[in-house]
C-alpha cells in the first residue's frame, strides 16, 4: 500500500517543473558558476563545492516535500486518502519515503557535473559512499518540510521552506566555505545540520570516515525535525 | 460479521463553538438501503457525513459503522466516499488516481470497472486538474466505488453536473446499488431525493425533522392544501377550522394544510372566504415546507 502511495507521490513531485527547476537545475547551474567564475577553481573547492551544492540541492528537494504537502492540506487530497484504509501513520511515512526519493535527482544532477564538467575525480566507490551519505543525511531536512507542511497553509510553508533553505545553506556554508566566515560563525555553523550534511559528503570524498560529531549533530536534529512533524500532523489532523 | 444495521448514530451531537451543526442525530440504515439526506445548506449534512467517515469526532452520542467505530470500518475498507469540498489532485492521471486508490483496499473492482461505471473510460489518460468541473465530479465519484466498499457515502454528488451528465450519474449510482450496496446520499434537491432513494431523511439545523418515503413524508405533512384569497378578510381563527395543521400566509393568499379538506371548504365557505379557492395534494416541497416551518423554499429548479 506504502510502496503504491509513494509511487503516486514521487510521479506528482517529478511532474512538478517547480520542483525540477528549483531542486535539480539551479544548484547545478550555481555549483558550475561558483566553481568557474573569478580564481577559485581549484581542485579542492570544485569538490568540497560539488558536494556543497548537492547537498543544498537536497535540502531544497526535501523542503519542497513540506509544500506539496500544504498543497494537499488545502487541496482536500489528505481528507480524501484519511477515507481510504490507509492509516494516518502510512500517509505520513509515504510522504517520508517521498522526499527521499526526490532527493536523488538533486544529488545525482551535481555530482555528474562534477564529474563530467568540472572534472573531479573520485574513486568509483567514493562516488557511490558521497551519493549515499548525502541521500541518508538529507532526512532531517525532509521530516523539517513535512513539520512546516502540516503546520502551515501552503503559501506560508512556502516562505517557511524559503527561509529554512537559504538560512541553513548559507549559515551551513554550503554555498561559501565556512574559512571566509568569522570565528563566532564558524563555531555557531559547526552546529548546524546542514554543515554537518556537507561535512558527511566532503570526509567521504576526502578518503576517510565521518566524524562521531557530525553524525551526533545530524542525529539529535533528526530527533528534532522528526519530533517537529510528529507534533504539527497531529496538530492538523485535529483542525481539519 | 453479520450485521443487518450500515450505519447507526445515536444521540449524536457536534458543536463547532455556538453553533450546534449537529443537534442529537438519531439514524439507523440497513444494508442495501439508498437514503437521501435531505436538507437546505447550513443544515448539518456535511457535518453528519464528516462524522460517519470518522473525519470528525462527535462532542457527544455515538457513531457506529457495521457496528464498530468509523475510523475502523474505513480502515477495514468498507467505506467509499465522494467529498464535496476540495480542488483535483494536481498531477495525476484519472487513471493512475483510481488506480492507487483502488489498491488501498482489500477487495477492489478492477480499475477498467470503475472508470467505466463513472463513464470515465475515454478520459482514463487525461490529468485530473485539466479536466472540466463536471469531469472532475465523475473522477470523485470513480474514486469513492473503486475499493468495491459495501457503503458509498456522497455529499452533494451532483453538484456542477449537467443535466445529461446527472442522468448518468444517477444511472451508474443506482448500478452500484443494485448489487446489494448501501447508499447514503446528501442533496439539497427535492426531486433527486425523491426520484433516487429508497428513504428520506430530512435534517435542519443539525436535527432529524422526517424520516421516511417520500409518499410518508407528503402524508406526515398533512393530506391536502386549500388556499383562498383573505380579500381584506380577517386571518385570525383559521388554524381553528376543521381539518386544518397548520397556516401560511403569503401577502394576501392564505395556505391551509388541511387533513379532511371537504370540512375546511365547508367551513370556509361558511365564512364566505372562497375567492380564488384552490385545492391541490400537498406536494413535496409543501410537506418540507410544513416540516421546516420556515417560509425560505427548498430550490425545486435549475
């Protein structure tokens, strides 16, 4: 039943040209600009900012989830699945399983014009540990949409999702190295998941594990995000 | 398993802050019936139905649905429903639509039936949010059969529905009916209440006022109607005539619902009050009118 909902889910979300070209084809497009405009263009920052723009790539496909599920809300969809057998649980994780599928595309859409563009090498098994690293880490960012979507009207969340994703892209330093930031920033980012997202992507690219610290961070905000979307689903289901 | 009883309320209340949308509702439906749930918007139809599908919990009473509370008897598959609220889904097929919806449940029809049954079959590949307002009625509809449940629920099914596509629809609903289905339908139409259902249920301000055929509720509000010019004459005293229920009066015409309408002619033309006179079988709308006792009529045209 799951695995039929989120079929259905997954086509709408891809049908969506929003999503395509938000989530898909401007972090390609700012991943190959940052990295061939002026002097940086460096081995070392084409691969931290491929990994960078992936990840931003993600945390925008992953938010967007939160906005079709507003949509949903106003559109009567989800009091129509509530009248089918499926439980509120299994729409809710449907919707969880959606959002990481949809962060492929974003993940994938980078790294190719890393490799194929830019030219960054890794070894066939790198490639393969960043692309999972990434697509695993991008859950906390899917459970804080899906939290916005059951807790906002669809315009609301959009904003919600518009001031998550750019706060948390630029104070993770996913699209500028966090080294051009203050100290007191620098500190201040280290705790934030999205630095820690990247963080997974650019240790694996580097050849080693990811820290124990990165992986606390990334899972107490999991806890978080996940608790956040408990609470507003069950905050919706009772007003609607 | 067996349980003669589809749906069961009792003592059923629902307030949404002042307002009592639903004002102790008691119903019983057996399997196979078709019931209208007759009522003018504003009455508490969609609220009745919010609580059968267990959408909404009532304040007070008790909602049973093939015995067991609601949310388990939709989770059981047994409930289909057509909501009345709500744009199309965006970005999907009709037929990837009733497709998924039809594996949702235990014993669905095969998806070809369902479109088929909701005359849908030459729009299966079409995207549901760039269909006609029409269209997207039949889709809902398509929807709320295509798990095969023992008990369709539809609010207001034949809202934007043409008159040729309202045929059809009734058509394919008395189909789903005759294969032992239960039906309960809400409308604020006389006419589709009267023509498609078994049974009457006449709420207003969230209660039960009748509850029968539709020849029980012509009956139940009085055998005929006599009406007569006042001609200036005095209004007082009519109610008091032989025969009569109950008194309307419109600007100068006075309205008698009357039980033995050859006394209140006698009576009447003992007053000399017999300008105009006509007496007719009470009609439906007249049954509701003297059932609701509100002068607004239902809408009997569009």
């Amino acid at each position: 039943m799951i695995t039929e909902y989120v079929r259905l889910e997954v086509r709408r979300t891809l049908r969506d040209t929003g999503f395509a070209l938000g989530a898909v084809a401007v972090p390609v497009m700012m991943y190959l600009l940052f990295t061939n405009l002026g002097g940086q263009n460096e081995e070392e920052w084409k691969t931290a900012s491929m990994i960078g723009m992936a990840a931003y790539g993600a945390l925008g496909a992953a938010l967007s989830i939160g906005t079709g599920v507003a949509e949903d809300k106003g559109s009567g969809w989800l009091r129509q699945l509530r009248i089918t057998p499926m439980s509120p649980r299994q729409v809710v994780t449907g919707r969880a399983l959606t959002g990481s599928v949809v962060v492929l595309p974003s993940i994938v859409g980078v790294l190719l014009a890393g490799g194929l563009v830019n030219g960054v090498h890794l070894a066939a098994w790198e490639w393969a540990v960043v692309a999972l690293a990434l697509w695993l880490g991008s859950l906390p960012f899917t459970l804080l949409g899906i939290g916005n979507g059951y807790r906002f009207t669809a315009q609301t969340t959009g904003v919600a999702n518009i001031a998550c994703n750019l706060g948390l892209a630029v104070l993770g330093g996913l699209w500028f190295p966090v080294s051009l930031f203050p100290d007191w920033l620098r500190s201040l980012s280290a705790y934030t998941p999205t630095n820690r997202f990247a963080e997974l992507g650019v240790s694996v690219a580097g050849g080693h594990a990811p820290g124990a610290a990165a992986l606390a961070v990334i899972a107490v905000w999991a806890a978080l995000f996940g608790t956040y979307a408990a609470v507003s689903y069950r905050r919706s289901a009772r007003t609607s | 398993m067996k349980n003669e009883t589809a749906v069961a309320f009792t003592g059923v209340t629902r307030s949404f802050g002042a307002v009592r949308a639903v004002d102790g509702i008691d119903l019983s439906i057996r399997r196979g019936e078709t019931v209208a749930l007759l009522g003018r918007n504003g009455a508490g139809k969609s609220t009745t139905i919010g609580l059968l599908l267990g959408l909404d919990e009532p304040d007070g009473g008790e909602v049973r649905l093939f015995g067991d509370a609601p949310a388990r008897a939709v989770a059981a598959g047994r409930t289909g429903a057509m909501l009345q609220d709500g744009r199309p889904v965006p970005r999907v097929t009709v037929r990837e639509l009733v497709t998924f919806v039809a594996r949702t449940y235990p014993k669905p029809m095969p998806v070809a039936e369902a479109l088929a049954l909701a005359g849908l079959t030459g729009l299966a590949d079409r995207r549901v949010d760039r269909l006609s307002g029409g269209q997207v009625q039949r889709v809902r509809f398509a929807v709320a059969l295509a798990g095969s449940p023992e008990l369709i629920v539809l609010d207001e099914p034949t809202a934007a529905l043409d008159v040729e596509a309202r045929e059809a629809f009734w058509d394919s609903m008395r189909g789903y009916a005759r294969r032992g289905n239960t039906v309960l339908f809400s409308t604020h139409y006389l006419e589709e209440a009267d023509a498609h259902a078994d049974r009457i249920v006449v709420i207003d301000s969230g209660r039960v006022l009748a509850d029968g055929t539709g020849e029980e509720l012509r009956r139940a509000a009085g055998g005929s109607l006599v009406a007569f010019d006042l001609a200036g004459g005095p209004s007082e005293g009519l109610d008091l005539l032989p025969g009569v229920t109950s008194v309307e009066i419109r600007g100068d015409r006075a309205r008698l619902h009357t039980e033995d309408s050859d006394a209140t002619v006698r009576a009447l033309a003992g007053r000399n009050a017999i300008r105009g006179l006509e007496v007719a079988p009470v009609s439906l709308n007249d049954a509701f009118l003297a059932l609701t006792a509100h002068a607004r009529p239902l809408e009997t045209t569009r």
